[in-house]
C-alpha cells in the first residue's frame, strides 16, 4: 500500500478519491486549505494537513510516495485563480515531487486539455492552464497518470466508461464519482504510468481500462 498525497482533498473528486483510497487502505495525507471541510472524513490511516497552494505547499509531501493533484480554482473565480491554482500551483507540485523521488503523479486534467485551440468554449484559459500543467508533468522525470475527463456530473458512478471522445456532445460527460476510482484503480498501478487516460460515460468497465 502507498502513502499517498491528495492536494485538493476537500473538493468534490478529491473527497470521494480520499475516502475510496482510505477504504482501499492505502494511507493519505489529505491536503486542504481548511481541515474542518473533512471534519467527517475519519480513519487511522487519514493525516490531514492544512495548507495554501499560493504559498510554498512541500511540506505535504514529507512521508508520501504517491501524489493526486485533483485542486481546482472553481467555477466561480476569475482567470488570476486559474493561473494560480489550475497552473502554478500544478506547477509546484511536480517541482516538489522530483524533490521527493515521488514514485507517481496522478493528475486529475480535463477534455480539451490536450488542445485548447481546437475547442471554441469561454473555459480556454482554464484549459491552457491545464494544458501547461500536464505538459510540465509529461517533461518531468515525474512518472505520472494524467486523467482527462468530460464534463462532471454528480450521478452515482456507473464504473463503464470510454476513453475516446464521443461524437455527440451530450455524451461527453462522467460522474466524479467515476473520476475518484480512476484515481484508486491507477494508484500502484505499473500499466498506468506515464499513461494519459479520457474518461467518458460508456460500456467498458473501468477497472479494466486503466488495468
């Protein structure tokens, strides 16, 4: 079992990934800005430490092999939070996980990160912010695991998927639910490393995708 770092633990992926890892027994150190967002979150194997991503974070990753950026700077921030979080603070971790010989990275990224310009949508700088931080992942020494999903829905995680884009818009959704298992079914997971994953609603079961 890994010792794993999850940087946005509070969030809606990142809350569900914690407790699916903690469940699965690996130990977490779940990073939040405010530990009273997991106040129901408990377990043996559950550190959390309190920490700013706009500020020096490298802390968190005393004692982890394994790390999860799942942060995000929200629907309802402007771009100068997308710089600082989707990007630089992004940015940061993979620095501070060559410091720590982290033996894996697992990058919760998005649809349309692999090319911004291809895609006529008001999120691009989010996008771009995306696209830097996977591609400063990818130049790393950093052995990594990029998930790339659609739009997130909060149904209940049907664990079938599709890895390529689906044609009609409408289908290019999954639930985070979905999401928070790629991240447990990737962690410790050789066929995954330095793998860059789509994730959309489809037939093929999940596990057997990322495995």
């Amino acid at each position: 079992m890994s010792h794993i770092l999850v940087i946005g633990a509070s969030g809606q992926i990142g809350k569900q990934a914690t407790e699916k890892l903690l469940d699965a027994g690996h130990t977490v150190t779940a990073l939040v800005r405010n530990k009273d967002k997991l106040s129901d979150v408990t377990a043996d194997n559950l550190n959390i430490y309190e920490g700013d991503l706009e500020q020096d974070f490298s802390g968190a990753f005393k004692g982890c092999d394994t790390v999860v950026f799942c942060a995000g700077s929200g629907a309802n921030t402007g771009p100068d939070k997308t710089l600082l979080i989707d990007l630089w603070a992004a940015r940061n971790a993979v620095e501070y996980a060559r410091q720590y010989n982290i033996k894996q990275f697992v990058m919760v990224s998005s649809v349309g990160s692999d090319d911004p310009d291809a895609i006529d949508s008001p999120i691009k700088p989010y996008l771009v912010a995306k696209h830097m931080a996977d591609e400063h992942l990818r130049n790393s020494d950093v052995p990594y695991t990029i998930l790339r999903p659609g739009s997130l829905t909060d149904e209940a995680g049907t664990e079938y998927v599709q890895e390529l884009l689906p044609g009609d818009e409408d289908k290019r959704e999954i639930p985070r639910e979905d999401v928070a298992t790629a991240i447990v079914y990737s962690i410790d997971n050789e066929k995954a490393l330095n793998r860059i994953y789509g994730l959309f609603k489809g037939d093929q079961p999940l596990k057997s995708v990322i495995q």
